[in-house]
C-alpha cells in the first residue's frame, strides 16, 4: 500500500543519490533544504575554468579557498531571499489572524452592548449586519455629532448611535482582513510550490544551461524513481509537490530584518504599526497602509510583536469601545471669575472717596 510522504523519505532518498544528485536537487529546494559545505566545494570544482584551453585538462584541480567561498555567498543570498519570502507571507497571516481575533471579539461585544444595554432587537442588529456594507460612517458621525452639540440629543442616544456605527465600521474591517488572509494564504501556498530558478541554479553553480537541463532531467527522474519505491506510490502520484508539500510543514525559518526605512524613522513606524494593531485608523488609511506594511519582513515583525503584548480581555476591550463611542464634552458658556481681592480696580468715584479719606496729601 502506498504511503504518505514524509521529510524522513526525503532524506533517505537524497541520500542516496549521488553527489551532483544532491546538489541539484538541494537547490531546487533552496527555501527549505542546505547545501552542505561538501557540496559547496563540489560545485567550486565541478565549474569549468575560463583560464583553461578548449579541451585542456590540468592533472591536479586546484580550488581557491575565495572560489568556494564566493558559491557559498550566493547560495547564502538565494537561500535568504526564497526563505525571508515565504516568512513575509507566513507572517501576514499570522498578523491578519490576529487582527481578525481582535476585531471579532470587539464585534461580538458590540453586539451585546447593543442588545443588552441600548435595547436594540435581534433584527435591529441583523439590520445592521446586513447594510454594513453600503453604510458611510464619516457623514453618519458628523451628523450625529452636530446633533449632539445642539442638544437634540441626550447621552444615551448618542451612544447608541454611535455604537451602532462602531459596529458596521468593525464589520466591514473583519470583512477586509478576511479577504487580505485569503490572499496571504493563497501566495504562501504558491510560494512554497516554487523550486529555485534555472537561470538562479546556473548563477549559483555556473555551468552552461544545457548540462544543467540535462543533469535537471537525469536526477530528478532519480529523486522520483527512489520517492516512488520508497512509498509503493502509484505512478499518477505527484510526487515532486508532494515533496514541497511536506517539506513546508515544517515551522517557518525566523529571521532578523533590519529596518527598511519605512515611515522615515524606525520610531515613527512602530508608532504607527500600535495605531493600527488597535483598529485607530480611519479606513482609507488603514486600507493604504496594509499593502505597504505586507511588503516589509521588518514592519510584519514588528507588527506581530506589538500584537503579542495587547491585552485581549473582554474587560479592556469593553472599555476600549465604550471609550471610543463616549461622545466629546459640549461647550459651555464662559463664566467669568472672579478677581482675587487684591486685584480689585476701582472706578473713579471710588478712588475719589478713597482720597477723601485718607486726605489729599496721601499717596497711594
């Protein structure tokens, strides 16, 4: 009976291919697999040498110690770029689960508040779900906050109101972010479907393309001919995806990103990364932002770190909506205060009284 494939197949059979084998089918999967430093000096000898005449052979092979090191820095870059790749779109995911957490809970509270606290019907809320879409909250807000400064309105109302704005605000972001991890699983998947590059294998081990096809074609019927028998796999069985397939469940490789310049300063980033892990921005920005902050490895972990320390109790994200319908103070008619006695100014009747006795000959 065939069985599933697993990494300890993968390894079994890479193991007993032979050298040049393993090495092409480690940088096919550059993005989860190493080339060991044997291979690295291999592919340092096994490059044809410009300095040598056609058909020239030296009887001793000398490989400088900056030939081998120069292919393990390539590999070194390839391997970064394949792997930080598919870390940027592993972490977007994270993020937008963790941001969807957050704006569901907010949701559901919003829900309760509306039923248990302002009265509102099952079918009120369902009302509001459903023309959440269309609904414009920019007009609806500065309507709503005109008549509470001209005193149409009590408190009360107000909130309600204003809540039930909130409310379709919150579901149309949990609306965006379901549909921006639908994509972020989609292109990770994509992503971790991707061998390295022909022209990518060719820089890294600089032979002409046609060996490369050829010893592409010879070792990966190999690699498949030792999967199959390795499995008992029927021979409709994709076996090459399969082998990405497993291999990408394993845990994504973390990394160190430097800071890519967004926002200007590193500070002025993470001071607008808090803003929109805590749902503060408007949605014209928020939607700008996202695609800006999915592209940097540095912002998405930056992001995923500010994710982790809020606080996602249902108490402090009561008090945080609660807090964010509280209508503003009106203004109240200036009262004007009274002056310190000290500072008491008299007008010219007082201060001719005031002379009248203390004599005309006092000063004051």
């Amino acid at each position: 009976m065939s069985a599933e494939l697993t990494a300890e197949h993968i390894e079994a059979v890479l193991t007993s291919l032979p050298i040049q084998g393993r090495i092409m089918i480690h940088l096919l999967m550059l993005q989860y697999l190493d080339v060991p430093q044997e291979e690295i000096e291999y592919i340092a000898a096994d490059r044809p040498d410009p300095r040598l005449q056609a058909g020239a052979k030296p009887l001793v092979q000398v490989v400088s110690r900056e030939a081998v090191e120069s292919i393990a820095a390539r590999i070194t870059q390839y391997r970064t770029i394949v792997r930080q790749r598919r870390e940027r779109l592993w972490l977007q995911g994270e993020c937008l689960r963790r941001q969807m957490a957050r704006t569901e809970a907010l949701c559901k509270l919003a829900e309760d508040l509306l039923t248990r606290r302002f009265g509102l019907t099952q079918d009120a809320v369902r009302d509001l779900k459903a023309g959440a879409r269309a609904a414009i909250a920019k007009p609806m807000i500065r309507q709503l906050e005109t008549r509470w400064e001209q005193h149409e309105i009590d408190e009360e109302e107000y909130r309600r109101r204003r809540l039930s704005i909130e409310y379709q605000t919150l579901l149309r972001r949990l609306d965006r972010e379901r549909k921006r991890l639908e994509v972020s699983v989609r292109e990770l998947e994509t992503a971790s479907l991707m061998p390295l590059q022909d022209h990518e294998i060719a820089t890294v081990w600089g032979i002409p393309n046609s060996t490369l096809a050829a010893r592409k074609v010879k070792y990966l019927q190999q690699y498949l001919e030792g999967l199959q028998a390795k499995v008992h796999a029927e021979p409709q069985r994709n076996l090459w995806r399969e082998t990405f397939l497993a291999l990408s469940r394993r845990p994504v490789e973390r990394s160190v990103a430097a800071y890519d310049g967004l926002e200007f300063t590193e500070e002025a980033l993470i001071e607008k990364l808090r803003v929109f892990a805590s749902g503060g921005m408007t949605e014209e920005l928020e939607s700008k932002s996202w695609p800006i902050v999915a592209r940097s490895l540095f912002a998405l972990q930056r992001l995923a770190a500010i994710q982790n320390e809020m606080d996602l109790s249902l108490d402090v994200l009561e008090q945080e909506l609660l807090q964010r319908i509280a209508p503003a103070p009106r203004d109240l008619p200036a009262i004007e205060e009274p002056k310190p006695a000290g500072e008491l100014e008299l007008d010219a009747m007082g201060e001719h009284v005031l002379r009248s006795m203390l004599g005309e000959d006092r000063r004051m």
